[in-house]
C-alpha cells in the first residue's frame, strides 16, 4: 500500500482508502457480517483511512466501522460527516446547536471520545460563505470533540471558497474519469494551501467497473434506481452525473485501451492516484472479493502519458458536455 499526507494533519493514509457509504444503505441490500469481512480484508491490505457519514444507514455504517475498530490492533483513522440529518437541509440548520448535537450522535456511534476528522456533507454552498460555521467548528476542536475537519463539496466553486477558511485540512469531492474537472484549478490551488483531497465515486457508482449493462437491474432502494435525475440529492453523486445509456458508451471506449493485467475497476482507480494533488480514493466494498479488487489497483504499474492522453480524450469526445460546467 502507498500512503500519503493529509493536508496538515501529519497522518499518513492510504492511498486507496474505504468509502463506507454503501456498507449503510442505499446501494441496495447489506449484509452486515459480509461487510465487515470486507472492512477487515481492506484493513489486511494496508488500509488505514475509512470515510463514512452519520446518515449512510441512520448510523449503521458508523457502528460497523467501530466494531471494526475494536477488532483492529492497526491505527485505522476515521472521517465521518455530518450536516444531512437536517430536514429541510438549509443553510440555516448548520448553527451550533445543531452541528454539536450531529456530533456528539457520531462520538456514540463510532464509540471515541473524539473525532479523526468531520466533513461538513455536501452543505447548501451558502454555507461556504458563513464563517461562523467553521468558527463552531474551531470550538468544537478546542473543545476535544474534533481533531480536524474538513468539507464534502458537489462543486469545484464550493471546495476553492472552503479552503480559503484556515484549519480546513481536507476537500471531499467527486473525481474520476468521468469527472476531471477538478484537476484543472482546485488541484493547484489545494496543493498552494496543504490541503487533502478525498477522491469520492472514484467509481462512477459502479459505471467505470465495466460491470454494468443496458438493462442491469437496481432494487427500489438502490440510489441508481431512484436519483438519476437528482430526485433524492444532487443528481452528480449517481453515475457522477453521466447519462447512463452514453455512459456505457463510453465505458466500452475505455475497455479499449485498459492496460493488460487491470481490471477497468482497477485501471479508474490508478487514473486517479496518477494525479499528486489526491490524498486518497475512497472507493467502496460490500463483500470481500470487491475490497481485495480495489485495494490491488495500488500496486500496478503507472499508466502510461499516452494511455492517460486517450482517457482524456474519451473524457472530451463523450462526457465532458454533460458534467464539466455543471459541477
């Protein structure tokens, strides 16, 4: 396993790490031992950062990840999030009292006397331009509730007004092949300020694994199934957006110009560790067999300058109109 630095924390964390959204709901049905034995075979390839939020599962996903680490003699470091539970979700809701209770909920549920890292997840970008909720956030670290935060972003706009706050130390955001936009200004800019970059939906929800077909089946309670025009949240969190019959497409394309010995699964997660600016993908797992795929992307080889000049191609002939402005 590789690590590397995040932001200004002095951890060093995988560089392919676990995102623990689909161990808590949404991504169709979970099998709680299964998942936990794929949290452990991450944990026996060299993981050592996992991402999660209080609302994947109304918590599940949370206590999962802190069964783990009672099982666990490594350091295995936890970002959570919160900001979601707030119904309606405006900006309003993101006061003291509210963000207080959302973590003093995450220290129970993750059973630690302090947070690893909170992420202000995916906020109203008016939120952004609030200082007085970072200063709640700069309390809540005084207070020993917190080590550090950072943010969970939908826009790049969103993650260069984040880190002009100080004690930011990291921008959760979506960045994969189908998603590049990122790597023009935020990446300079985090790189400027030493700020982590968290690579979510490293995967395309499941798109750039190459596994899906026209008419691949999503239970009723799968996001695939029922956000594909954003009727639950932001539309870009499923398939990053991409219209899904001309994201096939262009999968195909991909499959191409794979490199051999790469799964594509693979092959998108090494794209997105050839960029410096990325602490860390944080692709997900629900079984064992899926953590193992994952995590060996890290020890490929690079890709090549001219395999990364085709993926940007296929980027620029199909995707980029439907994503680059949006998000």
């Amino acid at each position: 396993m590789e690590y590397r630095e995040l932001g200004r924390t002095g951890w060093k964390v995988s560089a392919l790490s676990f995102g623990a959204w689909a161990i808590g709901g949404t991504w169709g049905p979970v099998d709680e031992a299964e998942s936990l034995a794929a949290l452990q075979k991450a944990v026996e390839m060299g993981v050592n950062f996992i991402d999660t939020a209080d609302v994947y599962g109304d918590g599940i996903s949370e206590r999962l990840v802190a069964k783990l680490r009672r099982q666990c003699k490594e350091t295995i470091y936890v970002a959570t999030k919160a900001g979601r539970r707030l119904d309606p979700h405006v900006a309003e809701g993101y006061n003291r009292a509210n963000l207080t209770a959302f973590v003093e909920r995450s220290l129970k549920n993750l059973d630690v006397e302090a947070l690893d890292l909170l992420q202000l997840h995916c906020p109203p970008t008016q939120v952004y331009y609030m200082p007085e909720t970072f200063g709640v956030l700069d309390d809540l670290v005084q207070a020993g509730k917190l080590r550090y935060y950072g943010v969970s972003v939908e826009k790049v706009e969103e993650a260069l007004k984040a880190i002009e706050y100080p004690n930011v130390q990291s921008v959760q955001i979506i960045f994969n092949m189908f998603r590049q936009r990122p790597a023009e200004l935020l990446f300079e800019q985090v790189k400027k300020r030493k700020v982590g970059i968290l690579a979510r939906v490293p995967l395309a929800s499941g798109m750039l694994t190459g596994k899906l077909k026209p008419n691949s089946a999503f239970s009723a309670d799968d996001h695939r199934a029922f956000n594909r025009q954003g009727q639950a949240f932001d539309r870009g969190e499923t398939f990053s957006g991409v219209d899904y019959d001309l994201g096939l497409v262009a999968v195909e394309e991909l499959k191409a110009i794979c490199p051999p010995g790469m799964s594509l699964t693979q092959f998108a997660l090494r794209w997105i560790l050839m960029f410096d600016a990325v602490t860390c993908a944080i692709p997900g797992a629900k079984r064992p067999a899926q953590a193992e795929e994952n995590f060996g992307a890290v020890n490929l080889s690079p890709i090549s300058a001219e395999t990364m000049r085709q993926v940007q191609a296929i980027y620029d002939r199909a995707i980029r109109e439907q994503v680059h402005h949006y998000w």
